[in-house]
C-alpha cells in the first residue's frame, strides 16, 4: 500500500462528518444523462443557450417546457443505484453525511438521503416565471398557477440565476465543518458548486474526487479515484 493510499485509508476510517457535492456523474448509472459527457451528454447535441437560462424561456417556452417535460419522465422512470445508495449506507453508519448535490432528479431522496441540499432545485417541482414571455397568450397549453394564472416554469436553476436561497451558505457551513469532502461525477466547471470543495482545501480539509475522468479538480483535490460512482464509492464504504 502507497503513503497515499495509507492515508486515504486512515481519513476514511476516522471520518464523522462528510460533504458528498454530487453532480449528474452520480445518476448517468441510472440512466439519467449527463450534460457534458463526450456523445451522450445533453450539452453536446442541445445549446444551453437555447434551454437552460431565463432568456431561453422568454423567447420559446414551449421548447423549454418540452426538454424538461421528457427529462422529468425520464427521472420519474429512473432508478437509485449503487452509488446513491452508498451513500445512503454512509449516512446510516456515521449520522454526519450531507449530500449537496447538483442534481435535479430527485434520486437521493428516494435512494433514502436524509440530509440533501439541493442547489440546482428540482425537475419535479414547478414555480411561478417571473416576467413576459414570448407569444405566451398563444400557447394555452403551457402550465399555468391555478391562483394567479401566471406562467408556471421548472423549479431548476439556469444559467445566471441565484441558487436557491440558502443554499450555497448551507453548503459552505457544512464544507467548514467536514473533516473530509467527496466530489462525485461533476466536472466541476460550474459555479458557484465547484468552489465548494476548493473552499476546504483552503481550510486544508480534505478531498476525495471520484470520477470517470480528469476534471479541474484533479490536479488539487487529495485523492483523484478514476472509475464510476456506482462502482467506487460502495467500495468505500465497505
Ligand atoms: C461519472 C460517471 C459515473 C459520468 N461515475 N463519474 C464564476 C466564473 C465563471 C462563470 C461563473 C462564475 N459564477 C457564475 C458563473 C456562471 C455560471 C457558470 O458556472 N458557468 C460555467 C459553465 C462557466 N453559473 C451560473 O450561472 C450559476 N448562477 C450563478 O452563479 O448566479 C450568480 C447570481 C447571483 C445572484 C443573483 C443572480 C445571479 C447557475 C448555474 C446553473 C446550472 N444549471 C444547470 C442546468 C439547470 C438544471 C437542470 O436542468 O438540470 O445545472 S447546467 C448543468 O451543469 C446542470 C448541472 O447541475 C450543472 C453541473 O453539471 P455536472 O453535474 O457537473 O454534470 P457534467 O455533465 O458537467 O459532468 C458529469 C461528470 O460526471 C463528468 O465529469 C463525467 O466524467 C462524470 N461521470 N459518468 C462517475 N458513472
């Protein structure tokens, strides 16, 4: 066994309180696309430009309402797999495992997480769009809220909005008080999640990257585990 390895083994062994930031890496073994992953990924075949930000919904809501009308039965199909679960084990044996995820699709909860924290919202919930949109009076067959009738949009996070209030400070206080942080199946590319596990780094907690390939956490997080999810992290837990 490597010093390295030594070392992983040790913190494993002794950690109480663990941040699992989880990205859509975690659930492409249920089925659930990733979004940048080389062929499959939803952002190599569709512009987010053209789903995934306010602007997008303004000009063709019934577009924006199509993808995530089929990506909300897909997750409704899909299954908790190995990974999900694992996690679910970890939290059982030490009481101290939060799941921050970046996943909109629910498996965690349903896998039986007790403590997530969602920054990205959730597929299966609808909110109020907040202003015009496009030809709106056109399209009858948008949802709409039965009490003001205003235009109902996906409860989710698009490009340039604020995440979910209380969320990333919820998330930075649990990171400050981990003694070791995971970050599973996210390429860690998007703000402001991906700062998470930079931030304990900084407080020299530390960090285990579990992923399928190379990421710009790699070069800095403690201990980089190429693989699946569903694979390696019930590997860790033991
Ligand atoms: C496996 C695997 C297996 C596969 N096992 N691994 C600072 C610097 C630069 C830019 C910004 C910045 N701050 C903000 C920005 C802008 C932007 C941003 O970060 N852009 C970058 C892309 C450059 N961020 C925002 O706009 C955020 N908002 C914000 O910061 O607002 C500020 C504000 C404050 C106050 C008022 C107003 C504004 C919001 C970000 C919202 C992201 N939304 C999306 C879509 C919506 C939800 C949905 O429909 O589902 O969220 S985009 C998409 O990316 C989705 C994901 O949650 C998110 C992250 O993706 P993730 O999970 O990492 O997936 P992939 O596909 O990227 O990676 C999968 C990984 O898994 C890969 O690495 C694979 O190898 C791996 N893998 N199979 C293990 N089996």
């Amino acid at each position: 066994m490597t010093h390295i390895e030594k070392r992983l083994r040790q913190v494993l062994h002794r950690a109480q309180r663990i941040v699992a930031l989880t990205g859509a890496g975690i659930s492409a073994e249920s089925g659930v696309p990733t979004f940048r992953d080389a062929q499959t990924g939803y952002w190599e075949q569709f512009d987010p430009g053209e789903l995934a930000t306010p602007e997008a919904f303004r000009r063709n809501p019934r577009r924006v309402w199509a993808w995530y009308a089929q990506r909300r039965r897909l997750a409704e199909q899909a299954q908790p797999n190995a990974g999900h679960r694992a996690l679910v084990d970890w939290e059982r044996q030490l009481g101290g495992l939060r799941v921050v995820t970046q996943n909109v699709d629910g498996l965690h909860q349903r896998a039986g997480s007790q403590q997530v924290t969602e920054l990205h919202g959730n597929i299966h919930r609808d909110r109020v769009f907040e202003g015009a949109v496009d030809g709106a009076s056109d399209a009858p067959e948008l949802p709409r809220c039965p009490c003001s009738g205003g235009l109902l949009r996906p409860d989710v996070v698009w490009f340039g909005e604020a995440l979910p209030e209380g969320t990333v400070e919820a998330a930075v206080a649990a990171v400050r008080e981990a003694d070791l942080v995971l970050s599973v199946g996210t390429s860690s590319l998007v703000q402001p999640a991906a700062s998470l596990p930079l931030e304990a780094l900084e407080r020299d907690i530390p960090v285990l990257e579990v992923n399928r390939e190379p990421t710009p956490l790699t070069p800095v997080a403690d201990w980089s585990l190429r693989g699946s999810a569903g694979e390696i992290l019930p590997a860790l837990v033991g």
